[in-house]
C-alpha cells in the first residue's frame, strides 16, 4: 500500500469523522469516493489511514505485541495494522511472526471467517420436489428457400 498524500489524508480524516464506529466500512469508503472523487481502491486506501487521523486513540506503538494483538483479537487487515502503527505491511506481517503469530492461520480474507468467529449455520440438505415441467414447444420447420430446393433435384 503506497503512502498517500497528506493533504488527501486530512480530507478523508475530515469525512470519516463524521461517522461514529458503528457504521460500516463500506459506508465510510463509499463517502470518501464520491466526496473525492476518487477510486474505491484509493477511498480504501484513505479511510485506513485516515481512521488514526480522525481518532488518535486508534494509533498504537509498532511493537510485535501490539500487532499480533491488532490481528488475532481485533481482526484487522494487514493494511489497517500498517496504517495504525504507521509502518509497512511487511514490517507488521514480521513484528507478527516475531511475536509468535502464525501466518498461515492468520490468514483474513475474502471467502474465509476469522478464526475465532462462530461458524455459519448448516442449510438443510432437504431435497425439494422437482416441479413439472412444460413440455418444450417444437419450433416450426423452416421453410426452404428456391437454391435448396433446385439443388435437391437430380
């Protein structure tokens, strides 16, 4: 994730201030990107490191502790931890693993739950009646043009 500009930091800060935690990241984003006129990837970009601009109490020391912590307890993303502890991504996956984390298992993404999450409820297995179906119409034959018929002829 590239450091972005200050002055772009501060805007967004000023917009996700207007939102109080309980909203969804998705809302907040979404305002930065029409607010902005900017990319969804750049308004992204922007609420992670803008959050610690609008609340300070969001910033923590980089130490390897306080990631693992960020991580397995609050469920954040790597590019959140970064922008919190103002270091790089990769910096936050090493201070992780220095602090005992496993990367593997710490793994956050799109198609699978946190580990500590309460697993999703079963769907039934249940087989529905199958509906009956109409029989499909025939479509009518076309009707054959001079050249097909001409050429047919011995």
């Amino acid at each position: 994730m590239a450091k972005l500009d200050e002055s772009l930091i501060q805007k967004a800060a000023k917009i996700v201030a207007k939102f109080d935690g309980d909203d969804k990241d998705a809302d907040v984003y979404k305002a930065i990107e029409s607010g902005m006129k900017v990319g969804r990837n750049t308004a992204i970009q922007l609420m992670y490191y803008a959050e610690p601009v609008a609340d300070p109490s969001l910033k923590f020391k980089a130490t390897g502790a306080n990631v693992k912590k960020a991580r397995d307890q609050q469920n954040l993303r790597w590019e959140r931890i970064a922008a919190r502890a103002d270091i790089s991504i990769n910096s936050a996956r090493q201070m992780y693993e220095e602090a005992g984390g496993d990367l593997d298992e710490s793994y956050i993404g799109r198609g699978k739950r946190p580990p500590n999450a309460p697993a999703e409820p079963k769907k039934s297995s249940a087989k529905k009646p199958a509906a009956k179906k109409t029989p499909a119409k025939k479509t009518p034959a076309k009707n054959r043009t001079r050249a097909q018929l001409v050429s047919r002829r011995p």
